[in-house]
C-alpha cells in the first residue's frame, strides 16, 4: 500500500466523485480508478460503490478513510517537525518600497509559521539598489523590476502590476472618472521619483509615446513622504496598488489609466541554487507562493500573475 494511493482515495470520498477529486489533484479520472482497484486488490475487498451520481464508500471503504486521514495527518506532522528541525539559518531578502507594503507582512508570518527556525532579514529600498546587493552577495534574493537585470541572476516571472494615477480630492485638474488617457493629464502637476526608479521611467514613457512631457513637480524617492505629498495635494502621483494598499490609500482618488496602460512586471530573483543555503531556498519558494496566493486571492490590487509563474515557480519545489 502506498501513501499516494492514500492521498488518492482520500480525496474521492472527501469530493464523493472520481472527477472532481482527478482535477484538485492535477492527474486523470482513469489513474484514479487504478489506484482504487490496485487498493481493493491488495486489501481483498470493495471499498466504493460507483453510482450514476458519484462514489460513495462500502462499510470498509469507510474504515480506511478514517485511518487513512490519521495516518497522512501524522505523516504531514513528521514532515514538518523535520523541516522545521532541519532548517535553520538567516536568509536576506530585499523588496521594493512597494512591494513591502503588500508582501513583508504576509512573508513574514508564513515564514514564521513554516520555518521557525529561520532568521529573516528584510531589506527594503530601489530596484537598483536592491541589484546592487545582489551583486555584492549582501542578500539572497530580491523582487527586482528590470527584466534585463534580472536575468543576470536566477529569476522567474513573478507578476505585473497595473500602474494607477493617484490624488487628492481637492487636486486641481485631478480626474475623477474610473479611466483617464495620458493626455488629460498633461498639465497634471506629478509627484514622480528620481532616476533611475522604474515607476520614473515608465512614466516618461508614456508620455514620450504621445510627444508630450509630464509636468513634474517635485522627485521624491520615498514612499511615505511621496504619499504624504499626494494627500496634501501638492501633485499625483502614477503608482502599482500594491503602494496604495489598506491605508496607504485612505481618501486619494485612484483612477486607471487606459491611454496607454501601464504595466510593471516583477521577477524573483536570487543568487544560483549552488549559493543558496537551504534555508534561502525555502524562503524563495515561500516568497513566490506568498505573492501568488495574494494575487490568487484578489488581495493585491491591479496584479495579476506573470505567464509562466505558477510553473516555474512550481518547479523549485512550492
């Protein structure tokens, strides 16, 4: 008896139906149904009942049902004791202003719950600051905005963020509508930061793309006095939601910009396999799962998940 067979015929009784349970478990209806009746061949006896409905479980279907979920349970609370006994260690991760307002918290306390033996140090700053570490070894892994830097290192696709133009309500020329074309707000004083900040050259950009040039009323490079700024009404601002999430957001107008629309992809990356220790391997992979759930979720606004993120985060291991 194997424990995938288990895990198998757990689930169709959770779900009371071969199809249902073939899609949560990503395999097919026939390989369940192989499962099962290499199951009742070793044990000598029928453990379902196929019905025009569904499956249901006989009397000694049931009894190995209720001993099957005892024994998976305490073979997930093995696993885990070991991997929580096993890993240890401080793993360095940077993010960006942004970013750490929608992701520090939640990575923080799922690491905790996962590994509690591990030490995570957090840093939060630039894109290019944040390649700089990297390339000096000072952290193990980053969220990183630059696609061509990023692939200098060991990077996955993560997610992109929709870039939403942000105000006061008493900002003079602010839109109030739900969309707004680059052209309307021409002549929209912006608050933007300075080179070479991502957000600053997407801005440009798009302005570019129409032959004009956005008015820019002051650089400022940190979040919470780019915000307070805003609020007070000394200029937009263009920012990915993950910067105006909860109450970073309390009372400024956000409206979506749809003329061009403006996206910032955001790419994992850490220094090689062979550098990291397995403490940062599974806080990569804790990362990764972290932000997807998040986006899954509908929890980070304007996200959605990059193609090919699932997969390949998938891959190492989540």
């Amino acid at each position: 008896m194997e424990i995938r067979q288990l895990r198998y015929f757990v689930k169709i009784i959770e779900h009371g139906s071969m199809g249902r349970a073939a899609a949560e478990l990503g395999t097919t209806t026939a390989t369940l149904s192989q499962q099962v009746s290499r199951l009742e061949g070793q044990l000598a006896t029928r453990l379902l009942l196929r019905r025009a409905t569904g499956v249901q479980a006989t009397e000694a279907g049931l009894t190995l049902f209720q001993q099957a979920q005892l024994i998976l349970r305490q073979l997930d609370n093995a696993t885990n004791l070991v991997q929580k006994g096993r890993l240890t260690g401080t793993v360095s991760v940077g993010l960006a202003q942004s970013t750490a307002a929608m992701l520090s918290v939640p990575f923080i306390a799922t690491m905790g719950e996962r590994y509690p033996g591990i030490r995570l140090r957090l840093f939060e700053g630039l894109s290019a600051n944040l390649l700089s570490l990297l390339n000096t070894r000072r952290i193990d892994l980053a969220i990183l905005f630059d696609d061509h830097e990023a692939r200098r290192w060991s990077a996955v696709p993560l997610l992109q963020e929709e870039l939403l133009l942000v105000g006061a309500p008493g900002l003079p020329g602010m839109p109030t509508g739900p969309q707004v074309s680059v052209e309307e707000i021409a002549d929209l004083p912006l608050l933007i930061p300075s080179a070479p900040h991502t957000l600053r050259t997407l801005t440009f950009e798009a302005f570019h793309k129409k032959k004009l040039e956005p008015r820019v009323a002051a650089e400022i490079d940190g979040l919470s006095i780019l915000l307070n700024a805003v609020r007070a009404g000394l200029g937009a601002s263009i920012q990915p939601g993950s910067a105006i999430a909860g109450a970073n957001g309390a009372g400024l107008i956000v409206t979506q910009l749809a003329s061009p629309r403006l996206l910032r992809a955001s790419h994992l990356a850490s220094l090689s396999d062979d550098e990291l220790s397995p403490a940062a391997l599974a806080a990569r992979v804790v990362l990764g799962s972290v932000a997807r759930s998040l986006v899954l979720e509908g929890k980070w606004h304007g996200a959605t998940l990059a193609d090919g993120a699932v997969s390949a985060c998938a891959g190492r291991g989540d």
